[in-house]
C-alpha cells in the first residue's frame, strides 16, 4: 500500500495546504517520502463537523454492528501486511519483532474492544421499577445507561507507533464506546499513521457507518493539536506523551468555556524495590532480568524501570554486578528521532553531573542516531534533597538509590511522584516487609508487580495502565485493558420515560440482551 502524505478526513484523503514535514527515517537521521503537507483549521472544521455529525447515529449503532467494525479494522491493518511493518522500522527504528508484536497487540486490542461491546456490560445498564405505593413517597421509575461523551480527539503516541497510536488503545476503546474520533498522527510516523488510518478509513465505508466516525490529521507543528482540544465538538482527549505536551493540552482543555477532560499518560520512572531475602537468593538473576527490561526499546516505554530502590549488602552487590555487566554489553539502540535522542543524552548528562550521583556502568557508544545505557546510583538522603533527580530520563537509564533502611525507603516512596508501576522482587522472608509497604505502593501507583517488570503491558481485563499524577492527568483511570472504555462513557438516568421513548437498552423487553440489574440485582433472563 503507498503511503501519500494525504490527511483522512471522513470519506476523503486529501493533502493539506500547510507546511509539510516528513518521516525522518530514525537509523540513519535522512528524510523519507512523500512528504505530508499540514491539514488547514478549514480541514480541522470539517473533521469536527463530519464527527458532530456521525455521534449520534454512530454511538447508537447496535452492539453487533459497532463490534464487527472493530474487528474489520483488525483485519484491514493485517490485511496491509508487510509495507506496514517495513515503513514502521524505517520510521521507528525499531526491529521487525517488536513492530510485529505491536501489530498483534494492537489487532487484540481491537478484538477485546469488540468483545467489550458485545457483552454489554460496559453500558451499567440498570432498573429501579416504579413504586407507586411506596409510604410516605412513591418512587418513580428510574433507569441508566452510559452513554458515549461524543467526539474525541486522540494523540499517537511516538513510542508505540501501533498500539498507542491511530488504532491504538485510546482510538479502540473510544470507538468501542460509540465515540467517533479524530486522529492528530504523532509527526515521528506519520507514514504508519497513513497506512492504519486508511484501514480505519476502509472499515467505516465497509460497515456502512457515518464518514465522520474517524478522521486523521497531520500537522508540521502544534497549531492542529492545540485548536482540535480546543473546538467545542471534541469532548474528550486521549494523549500519550511527554509531561510537558499532555500538561499543555490539559490547560486548554481546562480553559475552554466547556472544559472537557483530558486523559494523559505522562512521565513515570516505575520504582524497583529489591527486598533482602530476594536479593540474597537470587540478586544475579533479577540484576539481569532488570537490564533486559532497561533496554527494551532502547528504553522508550513509560513503564521502563528508572529508579531502583535497595538495602545494601552482598545481595544488592550480586545485583549490580549483573546488572553493570548486561548494560556494558548491550549495544547502543537507535531512538526514535532525532530530539527524543537529544532529550535523553542530555537527561543522562544531567544526571551524571550530579555531585551526590556515580556511573555504574554504561553501555558502548553509538552512532549519532542511538542512546546508550546508563546505571547511575546515589543514597537516599541525595535522592530526597533534590526533586530533579525524580525526573525521567526517557531512554535505557536508571537510578540506584541505596536506602540504608525500610524507614529511608519508605520516605524515599512517600516523596515520589504518582507513578505508573512499582515493582517489587521478594522472597517468602520479605513479605512482611512488602505488606508494611501496600499500603504506601497503593496511594503511588497504578499496578504493583511481584517479581517482574513493568515493561510489557498485557490488554487485559484486570490491567490498570495509569496512576496518580504526573503518570497520568487522571489516575481513576486506565488506557489499556477493558476498563479504558470508561473514560468516554457518561451516565444518563431515564424517570418515568415511557417504554417506547426508552433507548433500546432500558426497554423493558431488552432487545439488545445486555446485562442489567433490576432493583440493584442481577436482572433474571
Ligand atoms: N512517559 C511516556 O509515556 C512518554 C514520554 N515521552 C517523553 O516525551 C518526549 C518527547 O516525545 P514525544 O513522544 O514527541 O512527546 P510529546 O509530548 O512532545 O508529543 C506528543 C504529541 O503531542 C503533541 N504536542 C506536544 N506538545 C504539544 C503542545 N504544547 N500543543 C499541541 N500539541 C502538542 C506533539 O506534536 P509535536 O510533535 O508537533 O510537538 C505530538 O503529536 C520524550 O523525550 C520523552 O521524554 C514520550 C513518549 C512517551
Ligand atoms: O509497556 C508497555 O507495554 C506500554 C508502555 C507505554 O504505555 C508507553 O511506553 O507509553
């Protein structure tokens, strides 16, 4: 499939009028074709139009139609085959069994979302029956429904240019609820964005859905980004990037004379608590289970393990000993463009120019284009005295923090901010430890792991991708997983509506059988 440089918008494809930019293949730093010309505020208006438009037919679609939609996405983005995943490795510089892996995940993605749909839980349906005798009030007949909050604009993701992005997380599940969306393509792929936003673009047209159910927009610089949180049809925003852009949005998005909300993945640096006993028992293994999940993806995931928290002794020497060594082998990886590398040297600088900081190891040097590995430690009193060093380095870098004790550690997590993960490598002999920690890990973070990583979110039911602030602008959340329907979902309550008013959800004869409770009780089939 060619990619064009052509902005989707409902039926169209059309090249913009504003300044162009291109993909910047990521190994070698050289532009790629074709150029994408910007989409125009006259573009923007049209895709906002055609959104308004498609809302109320689209998220009134029934279940069976919205959840073969989904799936036709899924199979239109296999359907591309290899171009997508060559133009994605060029564009990424990631390898072909991440950008296949990715592929799969976000087609899963896809396919829970149409499972969501079909079960029908999502939409909380439930019944409070009139009760005309009721002493000394009768109770009126009351019924709810979630229903979608309307269209919503959607940011790719640099890092994860498949499941993050045009057809990512926040797109499936937003479409999922009956919310059309709007696409700003992330500029560092903007020839994978093409490529999926035309299967999204296909199984619209072939599902017979309104046109303004998805439109794609490409944009040299921010002014598309910023007018589209800023219209007034957009009504709610899914963002995964840096703290700097998903702040900026959320301002706008806060000062708009309808504020709307504003859901963010920022920065995070996934605490790593190495208690004793594990260390003791197997404090090699785990160092170098570490420096597999610092450097996947030359470290570009927001769950990377940035920051490890450990009591010294020979079991955190065993530990940093294969740590330091994996790192020293693992080669330099290319980043994804060329102002994320820059971020992440100079973060790195920083870091080691810290008087209260030493280098434990670094990786080999790299070609201009690629990030190297780094292990930084300090103590915990350097760690609690400067907030700076709590910033993430976005890239295969991570900081020791030897906690002379479990008071210093624990005041090292009560300092830290909201964050992603924490992850926790314990044996039998820690767990009263860890227990005297939940509580704290729990007002932190939005998933604790026992022996493991953060790296590698699986979609999932019971998955929390979120977290307090900064992790995230809304820590209620999730933006992987079935839960992430929730965000663009609102409920509606039904009093005394007569049965051939009711949408087909609340109707006494359930045409759609979705799940309800009656009375607060599961509704008897
Ligand atoms: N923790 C995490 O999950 C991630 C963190 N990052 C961090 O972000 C840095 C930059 O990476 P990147 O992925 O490009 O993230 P950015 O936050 O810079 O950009 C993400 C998207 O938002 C847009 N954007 C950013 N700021 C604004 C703004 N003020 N107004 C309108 N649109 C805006 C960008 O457009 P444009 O590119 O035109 O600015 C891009 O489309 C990394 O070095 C890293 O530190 C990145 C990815 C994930
Ligand atoms: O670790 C993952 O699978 C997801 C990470 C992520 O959400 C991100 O890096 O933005």
């Amino acid at each position: 499939m060619t990619v064009r440089g052509e902005n989707l918008i409902g039926t169209e494809a059309r090249r913009g009028r504003e300044a162009a930019f291109r993909a910047v293949a990521a190994a070698t730093g050289e532009p790629m074709e074709p150029d994408f010309p910007g989409a125009s505020l006259a573009d923007l208006d049209r895709a906002c139009a055609l959104a308004e438009a498609a809302f109320d037919t689209y998220r009134e679609t029934d279940p069976e139609a919205r959840a073969g939609f989904l799936e036709a996405i899924a199979a239109n983005i296999l359907e591309i085959g290899d171009d997508l995943v060559t133009r994605c490795m060029a564009e990424t510089g990631l390898p072909r069994p991440r950008i296949e892996g990715e592929r799969a995940r976000t087609v899963g993605q896809l396919r829970l979302f149409a499972s969501v749909v079909r079960d029908g839980s999502y939409v909380a349906a439930r019944i409070d029956p009139a009760l005309p005798d009721r002493k000394p009030l009768p109770r009126p007949d009351l019924r709810l429904r979630r229903i979608a909050v309307g269209p919503v604009a959607v940011f790719g993701a640099s890092n994860f240019p498949l499941a993050f992005s045009v057809a990512g997380g926040d797109t499936a599940s937003a479409l999922a609820a009956g919310c059309p969306v709007i696409v700003k393509a992330h500029p560092a792929h903007p020839g994978t964005s093409e490529l999926v936003g035309r299967a999204v673009q296909k199984a619209v047209s072939s599902c017979g859905l309104p046109e303004g159910t998805f439109s794609l927009l490409f944009d040299a610089g921010q002014s598309i980004g910023q007018a589209l949180v800023a219209d007034p049809r957009i009504a709610a925003v899914g963002f995964t990037g840096s703290r700097r852009g998903g702040t900026a949005l959320m301002a706008i998005a806060a000062g708009r004379p309808t504020p709307i909300p504003v859901y963010a993945e920022m920065s995070s640096i996934n605490p790593v608590l190495l208690f004793p006993a594990a260390l003791d028992a197997r404090g090699a293994a785990i160092g170098k289970a570490f420096a597999a999940s610092l450097t996947l993806g030359a470290g570009q995931f927001c769950t990377n393990p940035g920051l490890i928290l450990a009591l010294p002794g020979p079991g955190l020497d065993a530990f940093l000993d294969a740590a330091a060594a994996a790192l020293r082998e693992s080669p330099a990886a290319t980043m994804l463009t060329p102002g994320i590398q820059r971020a992440y040297r100079e973060g790195v600088a920083r870091v080691a120019g810290h008087n209260a900081v030493t280098l434990l190891a670094e990786g080999p040097e790299g070609a201009a284009t690629q990030g190297r590995a780094t292990l930084f430690a300090t103590d915990s009193d350097a760690f609690l005295a400067d907030p700076a060093l709590q910033e993430e380095m976005f890239g295969a870098s991570a900081l020791v923090v030897r906690c002379p004790d479990f008071a210093a550690m624990r005041a090292v997590l009560e300092h830290l901010e909201g964050q992603l993960t924490a992850s926790l490598h314990l044996a039998a002999a820690d767990h009263a430890a860890a227990r005297d920690l939940l509580p704290l890990l729990e007002r932190r973070v939005g998933r604790i792991l026992v022996d493991g990583f953060g790296t590698g979110v699986e979609v999932a039911h019971a998955m929390v991708h979120g977290g307090p602030y900064p992790a995230t602008s809304d820590g209620r959340t999730t933006s992987v997983g079935s839960l992430a329907i929730d965000r663009f979902l609102r409920p509606v309550s039904y009093q005394d509506v007569p049965d051939a008013l009711l949408p087909a959800a609340l109707r006494a004869a359930n045409p759609l059988g979705l799940p309800r409770r009656i009375d607060g009780a599961p509704e008897r089939a």
